[in-house]
C-alpha cells in the first residue's frame, strides 16, 4: 500500500483504495500550504486512509469554499500531507508530494483543477481536465 509521509520523516500515513479524484487546486490556501502556485491532491475515502506513526498537528479555518476545511501537519518540519472537512465528507485529500513513491505525481494525473479562476496567468489548463470555479 503506498506511503508517505512529512518532510522530517516524523509523520507517517498509508493509503489504500482506487482515487475518487485526482485534481489540482488554485484556491488561495493551497497556495500558502504548498508555498507554490497551486497543489496536487490526490482524494481517497477515509477508510482507505490510516495513520502509521507521528501526531499532526491540524489547523481548521473557512476555506474559499466558505466550508471550514482542516489541514494535517508534522509539528516540527511544517509540512502539510492532507486535509479534510465537509466539503469532501468521509473522503481524505492527500498531498501527492507527500507520498513516497516519486512516480505518484506522475501518475495523478488531473482529472479537475478547481478554484480555476484563482489560477496564476503563467500556469496554463491541464488539457482535457474539468475546469471548477469552486469545489467539485
């Protein structure tokens, strides 16, 4: 079952079962958790989701959904692995960087991008991926 895991190592999680979504998301909290134009996500039901090792730290705030959403990470090293919130009930939204395997990004290929008008001029659409103005 694919891993991953924060930065330091401090953290660990495992995933199992088939993706219910793979997408980018633009909204302006993502960009401050990943430090980066938007994040990869990778959403699996919560079942499929287990912690291994560590005790995140979360933080709940009202996302640009106007849903209070949570983010998951590693006290010492920052790093954000997932999040959750009514917005995805009973499902986890996984960090892809995260994950151990380094071909998890390239096989999580978007299948959406949301929040897309939050989307930077530089960074073109995903071809062929569900452009959202919101959630799913």
């Amino acid at each position: 079952m694919p891993e991953g895991g924060c930065f330091c190592g401090n953290v660990r999680y495992e995933a199992s079962g088939e993706p219910q979504l793979t997408c980018l998301c633009h909204c302006l909290d993502c960009r401050k958790i990943s430090g980066s134009t938007y994040s990869t996500n990778l959403v699996i039901k919560e079942q499929g989701f287990k912690l291994l090792s560590g005790k995140p730290k979360e933080i709940a705030k009202k996302g640009d959904s106007g849903n209070v959403i949570t983010s998951h990470f590693c006290g010492d090293c920052g790093s954000t692995m997932w999040r959750d919130g009514p917005s995805f009930p009973g499902m986890k939204i996984i960090k892809v960087g995260t994950m151990d395997d380094v071909n998890a990004l390239a096989e999580a290929k978007p299948v959406a991008e949301l929040f897309a008008p939050h989307r930077v001029e530089w960074v073109n659409e995903i071809p062929g991926a569900d452009q959202k103005s919101t959630m799913v």
